[in-house]
C-alpha cells in the first residue's frame, strides 16, 4: 500500500464535519478487513492518525458504554413500563470479564468550534437477538455547545435502527496505552495499523468524491 499521508495536503475549504461523516460511513468497510468488531483501541489509534491528513485533530477517550434496544431506552425515558420479553441491553465497563479491555475507547475533538466523538468500534454493539441493530458503519455525534467532558458526564447516542448507545465517564479507567493495538508489541501491528490509515484516509476521500 503506498502511503498517502506524507503528500497529502489538506484543503482548506473542504467541510470538515462531511469528512467526520464520511469517516465514519466507510470506517467498518475498512477496518473489518483486518479487525474483528471489538476493535476500539485498534480503530481509535487509526481513526487519529487518519483525520491528520485532513487537519482534524482527534484524541483517544476512554468510556463506558450501554447499548439499549428501543423497548428498554423507552423504559429508561420513563415513556413505557418495562417489557421483561423484550427490553434488553449490553453493558461495557468496569464489570466486564475476560481478557480483553474493559471498557470502550472513542475519539473526541473540536472542529469550527464543535466538539465531536467519533466511534469507528459501535458495530461490537450489534445484537440481532437482543433487538440491538447497529449498522456496520462507525458514528459520527456532535455535541451540545454546553457540553463538557467534567464529572459524571453522558451522552446518548441516538442509533437509527432504534434504541441509543449511552456513552458515559470512566474515572479510573484502564490503561488503553498498556495494550498491543496502542503500543504496537510486534511489527505487524504497526504495519497493519499503517495500513488501515491509509486505505481509510483513501475511502474517505473516495466517499467525498476527491477521487
């Protein structure tokens, strides 16, 4: 793959929310080559590293995360009672187990003075069998003007098949930077990041017909 960072030079008049937009509707066709969906600190390392190229700069957020069907996010609204039958959630922090990360790492930044998250991993969220449909494509969420990463913050995250991905604060949260995806323990995962920037940098421009 030949590497398209070094010569490629942001334009200045390009829409830099069509590029956060467009990022993320071609992230999963990217990343799925080589990730399996819970990829967070893998994608979130490559979302940064790919926004450069476009003058946006990214950094890496460490999150809880709650995905809820819409029978269950009803319930929370205090808009229905709950349906034991079918409200269902998955749940990802602190409670976890097993040997992967636990929690959930996004990608949060400023642009024109709006603050975004971008998360290129939601499709892990998707649970066909729990009424949790998230399509395979990343999210892409401006934030309130009044919103600010302090204390015990949230952000509902509306999903367009239903229901909402409830993103929230993380004090304490384990160190992403510890693992292999972050801090590349072999060769090939750096070469293989590398080359996910590039050929994500690539269909985003493509998305936004530059190519």
């Amino acid at each position: 793959m030949v590497n398209v960072i070094p010569r490629y030079q942001p334009n200045p008049k390009r829409d830099p929310f069509k590029v956060l937009a467009a990022m993320a509707h071609v992230s999963w066709r990217v990343l799925g080559q080589c990730y399996t969906p819970d990829c967070c600190i893998a994608s979130t390392r490559v979302g940064i590293e790919a926004l450069k190229p476009f003058g946006i700069a990214g950094r890496p957020v460490a999150v809880k995360a709650m995905a809820m069907n819409e029978a269950y996010w009803q319930y929370v609204k205090g808009e229905a009672p709950l349906d034991p039958e079918r409200a269902r959630y998955l749940v990802i922090d602190d409670t976890c187990e097993g040997p992967g990360y636990s929690g959930h790492l996004i990608i949060a930044g400023k642009v024109k003075g709006k603050q975004f998250i971008l998360d290129l991993s939601v499709y892990q969220f998707n649970r066909p069998h729990k009424e949790i449909h998230v399509p395979p494509e990343g999210l892409f969420m401006l934030l309130p003007d009044s919103f600010e990463f302090k204390d015990a913050w949230s952000i509902p995250a509306g999903n367009p098949r239903g229901g909402v991905i409830l993103y929230s604060a993380y004090p304490n949260a384990p160190d992403y930077t510890k693992t292999p995806d972050w801090y590349f323990r072999t060769s090939l995962h750096r070469e293989t990041s590398e080359r996910m920037r590039d050929e994500l940098v690539i269909a985003t421009r493509i998305a936004l017909g530059e190519m």
